[in-house]
C-alpha cells in the first residue's frame, strides 16, 4: 500500500469513527496518478447528486491538469476545474466535519494538510405562497417559507439600499442552526442593535429548531403574558418594520421572523391598514382596540354584575337575567369559567384536527354543545351569548401572540371578579396596567406612546394619518430624521 493510500485511510477512518459509518456517508475515491489517490466524501441526503455528478465528479475525471505526480499542484489545479461552485481551503478537522454536516463536499488530495470544502446543500424547500397566520385583501400575498437564502431576497427585492446590513451568526451546539440579523445602518438606533447582538451572543443552548427557542432567550420578561418580541411570516411587515429602524432575526428552518423592539399598540396594526385609506384604517384600529377590552371585560363585568352588582341592571333586564337562570345548579362564575374552558378545549381541537375537519368540528362543538347545555339547564341563555361574543372578539386581534396573552388575561381577571367582584376586577385592572408600564423591549417602553406621551406618535398608534403627513416614530431615536 503507497503513501497515498495510507493517507486515504487515515482520513477516511477519522470521518466514518466520528460519525458512526452511517448509510447515507458516500466516499469515492480518485486517480490523478497511479501513486496518487484522492477521495470524495460527502453525504447523500443532504447533498445535490447533479452537482456532484456535472460539477466535481466529472471535471476531476476528465480534466488533463489534473493528471499529475505533485499534490500541491492538484489542489491549485481544482480552483480552476471546479470554477461553478466555490471552493474552500481548511485544515481544521472540526471544521471539515461540520462543513460536511452542513451539506459539503470534502475533497481529499494526500499528503496536503488541507483538504477543499465544496458546498453542494440540496435545498428543497416548498413554494413562496399566501401566508395562513397573517392572511390579506389587498396588499402582497407572499410569506416567507423554511429557507433562509429565499426568505432574504424577498426583502432584498423590496428594499434596494445599499445601507441594509446582515449579521450572520450560528447557533445551537447541535443543530448549528443559521441566524441572520438584518438592520438599516442609516436608520436603526447603534443602541438597540448592539443589545440585539448581545442577547443574541449570549444564548447557550443546545439546540434552535424554531424561532420561539430564539425569542425566549432574548425577550425582556420571561414571566409576563404580554410578548414583548414581534413575529410575522410577511416579507412587507418586514421591511416596513426595517423602515422604522427596527432589528429584524431571519433563522435557517424556520417561516417566522422576529422583531424589535416592539409596543403594546404594535400588536394591534396589521400590514393592510397601510394599504387602504387612512380614515378607514383608523376605524378598523379602534374596532381592534374595543374588541382586545370587549374580550378581556365582557366575561368579568358580566359575572360581577350578576353575582355582586345587581342594582347597576335595569329592572327590566334585572328580571328577564333572573328567569334564565332560574334552575341553574351553578353560579355565574363557574358557568363562565366552564363555557370558557370548553370553548379553549374546541378551539385546541379544531387546530390539531385536519384542516378540513378542524374547522367544522370547532363550529358544530360549539352550537351543539351550548344549545345542549342551555336545554339542560345547565347553563343560562344569558351566558352562552356572553361567551359566544368574548370567543368572536378574540380573533379580532390581527396578532396571534396577543391573543394567547388577552385569553389568559380572561381567565385571570375572571377569577378576581368572582371572587370579590367589581373591587377584584378594578384590583386585577390596575395590576395589569401597572405590569404593563414597567415593560420594555430592548429599551423602549412598552406602552409607547402613550406611557410615556410622544404626541408625534400618535399619528400612527390609535390614529393612522395620511401618508404625507407620518414621519419615521420618535421612540425609536432613528438615526434618520425624514420619512
């Protein structure tokens, strides 16, 4: 056995040892000379067969300059060969290993201490369609989709500035996990981008699968129901937020985007009120705002006025309330705590259901059950309806992160009226709204603008002025002045 060959072996045995000769491990081995042998190695299921093939393969077979007694001049030689797919120098075995993990090729010539890294990743990624969280009328239907590469032109496409800059970091010991932080240098705060890069280099972690493993390392609060992070699968979102002088995480495999910092009020402005008239869109935004109270309020006054408050009733309402619940074997707490439970039960059942019966299953749980349950007299007419409408303003809200927080948000303030009523619901009220004066995301108060006042932004937070009139928001310091 040559040199060569030892040399070969050697390698060889120090890939297959480190990863435990899997099936999918492929190792071809090469003649540049009758003394000389190089090995191919690569893993099939995360590599392009074409490429390999067309790329690597055949131009190491059939290249004359390749056909030589020296190594040195085989590895400058495959630079040239090899001129449609970048090639890398690397000598570091960890390297070497995690590069073939991630989808390259380890071209081996010995005795050369260096071997060529050739990136070959087979991407296959579904199709750029309408986003399913976020859906619009008028406006982009693009969302984003698993890949990051993609996910990076859809914003490139609509932003053609050269002052948008991209941090690439990895992440996760184990899944080695790609992160790309995206920003506009000539509008994003030195401060906030600086925080981004420090909460983000801080993360120990084993494992980023998704970006919510992301967003709980880096957020504010860790106990608070209130997010203080923005996630959107919308490329326009995106880029308007990026407008703004916000800090924007792409990440490898995953569809959602996180942004920051973010506000209270944030949550309540979709992307399609910036594609319809601003007296229209206003409107809507107040809709949302009154449905957020109507769906955190509407179960507890209701049992507080019921079980503690009856004067405040008009006697007419007064009588027809007490004749539903006459032969109701439970109080008004426990009614609305149980049709809450239910409708939480239902609605967790019609998202884990196949999508075609999901829906149905939600919808027809619901009137059977309520309807059955008023028959029984079990429950008062007065209550389903009450739900019925705390369940409907829930989807209102155009975020879906702040509809978990407003549901939980019920159940506590719930449980405060039924015990105390109105007192407990003012007590509950008042320790919500403190909580949310002490939040900040990334430095900027959460409850900006109006905690603390900036007048200037109010054009875009309750209101949405016309476009000539909006300027860039003052709470966020932007390096920019103008729009």
């Amino acid at each position: 056995m040559n040199n060569s060959n030892i040399a070969n072996d050697d390698f060889v045995h120090q890939i297959t040892s480190a990863l435990g000769n899997p099936p999918d491990l492929t190792i071809q081995y090469f003649h540049f000379s009758s003394d000389l042998i190089g090995c191919c190695i690569f893993i099939k299921t995360i590599t392009d067969k074409e490429k390999i093939e067309n790329f690597i393969i055949r131009p190491l077979i059939e290249a004359p300059s390749l056909k030589t007694e020296h190594p040195e001049q085989i590895i400058q030689a495959v630079n040239h060969v090899i001129s449609a797919i970048p090639v890398v120098k690397e000598s570091d075995f960890a390297t070497c290993l995690q590069s073939l993990l991630g989808g390259n090729v380890i071209l081996f010539v010995p005795p050369n201490k260096e071997v060529l890294l050739i990136d070959v990743y087979k991407y296959s990624n579904r199709a750029i369609t309408e986003s399913q969280s976020e859906p619009t009328i008028r406006g982009p239907h693009e969302s984003f989709i698993e890949n990051i590469e993609s996910n990076i032109s859809l914003v490139r496409k609509r932003l053609k500035t050269p002052h948008l800059r991209l941090e690439q970091m990895t992440l996760g010991d184990s899944t080695q996990t790609q992160i790309i932080s995206a920003y506009l240098e000539n509008v994003a705060p030195p401060e906030v981008v600086n925080e981004f890069r420090s909460r983000l280099g801080s993360i120990k972690t084993d494992s980023i699968l998704e970006s919510a493993y992301v967003e709980e390392w880096i957020q504010d609060k860790t106990f608070s129901p209130f997010p203080t992070i923005y996630n959107t699968d919308r490329p326009d979102v995106v880029t308007a937020h990026l407008l703004e002088g916000r800090v924007c995480v792409f990440f490898e495999g995953a569809p959602n985007v996180l942004i920051g910092p973010c506000t209270f009020f944030q949550f309540f402005i979709a992307a399609e009120d910036y594609y319809q008239r601003a007296d229209v869109a206003t409107v809507i935004r107040w809709l949302r705002i009154f449905s957020f109270l109507l769906s955190v309020l509407l179960p507890s006054l209701f049992v507080g006025i019921v079980s503690y408050h009856q004067e405040l009733l008009p006697t007419p309402l007064l009588i027809s309330f007490a004749a539903q619940r006459e032969g109701v074997p439970f109080p008004a707490f426990v009614e609305a705590l149980v049709l809450l439970i239910t409708l939480e039960i239902l609605r967790e059942a019609g998202l884990r259901m196949p999508r075609i019966a999901g829906q149905a299953i939600s919808f027809v749980g619901a009137i059977v059950l309520g309807e059955a349950a008023v028959q029984a007299g079990l429950v008062s007419g007065s209550m389903v309806i009450v739900v019925a409408i705390t369940a409907i303003s829930n989807f209102v809200i155009p975020a879906y992160s702040l509809g978990i927080s407003q549901r939980l948000i019920q159940f506590f303030l719930l449980l405060l009226s039924g015990i105390m009523g109105f007192f407990g619901l003012l007590c509950g009220t008042l320790f919500i709204m403190t909580h949310l004066v002490t939040l900040k995301s990334f430095g900027i108060p959460y409850l900006a603008p109006i905690a603390p006042s900036i007048l200037a932004d109010w054009k875009d937070t309750l209101v949405r002025v016309p476009r000539p009139f909006n300027t860039l928001p003052k709470i966020m310091k932007p390096r920019r002045k103008d729009r």
